[in-house]
C-alpha cells in the first residue's frame, strides 16, 4: 500500500506554512494524514484557536473518507445536505465540509493521504494545502 512518508509529510507543512506567511495569513493549524487516516504530522502556529486541529483533521478526515477534496465535499452538501450529514453522522461529527481538506495523489492518481488545514478563510488554508503538497512533487486534488 502506497502512502505519504514521514520526511514529505513535514516536508507539506512547513511548505504551507511558508506559503501563509508569504500571503500573511491568519496562524494556521496543519496536520497530514497517511492513506489510513493516521496523523502523520500535526502543528499549529502561535495564535491558533483552541480547535483549529479538529477543524484541520475535519477537513482532511472527510476527504480522505469519500476519496474527494473538501471543496467537493462543500459543494455536495448544498446539493445533498442529507447525503453529507448522514455521512458525518457515520464518521461520529468528525468530518468539516469546507474547502481546505486536499488529498495527496501520485503522478498516477493514487491516493497517498490528506492534508488539512485551518485557520484562515476556507479559501486561503486550501491555497496554502496545496503550495505543501506541490512542495514534495506530488499532486493536490482538493476537489
């Protein structure tokens, strides 16, 4: 089984990171899941909340789960506001449909993980998932 390693996982944070400060975005909490929802890294910057992690691991716990980016998750829930919350109910309350939860695909689409991130608008903590994930050569897919 194929799966994000420990050195590209901190590797994807401190390239967010990075991109946040670049862009002066609010503190954000970052945390990297392997293929099987395990946190393979977790940091959050001086400043954040209280449950910017939940908030993070929300985002790419649901990504992971249904196979799809955070932003997609968003826009099913307008569609399908049942379908979403029967799958949140079914993941005990911990899924956060809101862009800013991207998987991390190979070059040949394989799932690898996930990266969440929180802390800014939705918008802005998947921008900064992203620049991580391009960091280590991979492909971001946040729906």
């Amino acid at each position: 089984m194929q799966t994000i390693d420990l050195q590209s996982a901190l590797t994807i944070q401190s390239a967010a990171f990075k991109r946040a400060e670049e862009l002066g975005l609010q503190p954000l909490a970052v945390v990297v899941l392997d293929i099987r929802g395990a946190v393979k890294t977790y940091a959050a910057q001086e400043g954040t909340s209280l449950l910017r992690f939940e908030v993070a691991h929300g985002k790419a716990y649901g990504a992971l789960g249904l196979g799809i980016g955070s932003r997609a998750i968003f826009k099913r829930s307008e569609q399908q506001p049942s379908f979403v919350n029967a799958v949140n109910n079914a993941a005990g309350g911990a899924l956060i449909p809101v862009p800013g939860g991207v998987l991390i695909r190979s070059a040949e689409g394989t799932i690898l993980g996930a990266v969440g991130i929180s802390g800014d608008t939705s918008d802005n903590d998947e921008i900064c998932a992203i620049a991580g994930i391009q960091a280590v050569n991979l492909v971001a897919d946040g729906g």
